[in-house]
C-alpha cells in the first residue's frame, strides 16, 4: 500500500505490507486522536489498521464485524471507525454496536462530515441523491438531481467556501451545491468511477479504472 502527495511527485514514506491478496475497500481518518489507514482485502479475510504517523500497524481483524460482506464501505465517526451497509446501516467497530438512524433510502453511497455535521449520502438512479443527518434520520435538503445514470459511489467537501455534493456513475461525475441544491459541474472520464474524495484544499480525487485524477477548481 503507497501513499502519494496529491501533487502526485511525491511518495509520503515507506510502503504498508501485510496483505497477500488485492485490497478490496479502504478508508482514512482520525481514530483516537491520531490519523490513520484502514484497509481490507484477503478475500474479505482480514482488516488491517495503520498509525499514517509513526506507520505502526495498530492491529489486524478477522472478526465478521469487520470483515462482513454486508459491509459496503468504512468511514470515520466520531474518532473512531465504522462499517456501512447498502441499507444505510451504520456498525461502530469499537463498540460492536448499530449507531445512528438508517435512511428512509437504500443505496448508501458515503458517510462524510458536512458542516459539522455526520450525513450519509444515498443515491438511487430515479430518486436522486439524499442527504441525512445520521444522528436523527432527518432528511437535511431536497433530493439532488439531474444525474444521468445510476450512482456508486459518493462524498462531500468544501469548495470556495461553500458545502458541495459529488457523485459518480458509470463514467461520469455530477457536482451540486449542497446549500442550493443546484448542479455546478459534471465532469467526463473514460472509464467507470471507482472512488470519489473532495480534498481539504477542495480539490476533487476521481479513481476511474486504474487510474486517478486530481481536479482543481478554476476561479
């Protein structure tokens, strides 16, 4: 596992070894109080977490918790890692509890932290894209429209200063402001949209196909 500056010409410290098979899903954040990795792979088999500071592995999980099938995602809740269903369904691994409260919607897309707040993400092709606040089920704004094919992957960022909604389909990326619910950009790739980030700095990282590519913002 490499980890590269977003510029792309440098690469932020030794490799991570440990996983024998292709890494199938992987999230960072801040778990108790220190930035770190999480990935799993082997098949399913194995969860592996990494202190990015000191590249300490922390610990490696093979419990079902982790390692479900069900698990679509992971995320970073409240200084600590969770697993997400396609229901929307949110599992502090910690804890080895359900948190918050599922979506009136299937097709869970992210978990992210939008102004403050931690908001899923779902997404089906003829209802638009939802936004709910996890710790009350509330729907936070009017569905967000005007994608032209079935969303599978989501998340949420700041850009010049206001919140933005992205999400990605077979080979395309929609941009909304998530405060007006307008559409303000649609971006073009050649392959299908594997992963979506929106950086601190608001730049947008697309993974389509085997590649990446990191957007900035014209003004």
């Amino acid at each position: 596992m490499r980890i590269w500056d977003l510029g792309g010409k440098e690469r932020l410290g030794e490799p991570l070894t440990g996983h024998t098979t292709a890494v199938d899903l992987l999230t960072t954040g801040t778990v108790d109080g220190r930035p770190a990795l999480l990935t799993r792979g082997d098949r399913h088999k194995t969860v592996r977490i990494w202190d990015l500071t000191t590249r300490e592995e922390l610990h490696g999980r093979s419990t079902s918790e982790y390692t479900s099938s069900f698990i679509e995602f992971f995320a970073a809740v409240d200084d600590r890692f969770v697993g997400v269903t396609g229901e929307g369904r949110v599992w502090d691994l910690t804890a080895s509890r359900w948190i918050g409260v599922q979506p009136r919607q299937r097709g869970a897309l992210a978990l992210e932290t939008l102004e403050g707040r931690s908001v899923l993400l779902t997404g089906l092709r003829a209802e638009g894209i939802h936004l709910w606040d996890l710790a009350t089920g509330e729907l936070l704004a009017p569905p967000l429209t005007g994608h032209t094919s079935e969303v599978r992957t989501g998340a949420t960022g700041t850009l010049d200063g206001r919140p933005v909604v992205v999400a990605g389909g077979d080979r395309t990326v929609w941009m909304w402001d998530a405060s007006t619910g307008q559409q303000i950009g649609t971006y073009a790739f050649p392959s299908r949209i594997r992963g979506l980030t929106v950086a601190p700095d608001g730049r947008l990282v697309v993974g389509f196909g085997a590649d990446l590519a990191v957007l900035a913002h014209r003004r």
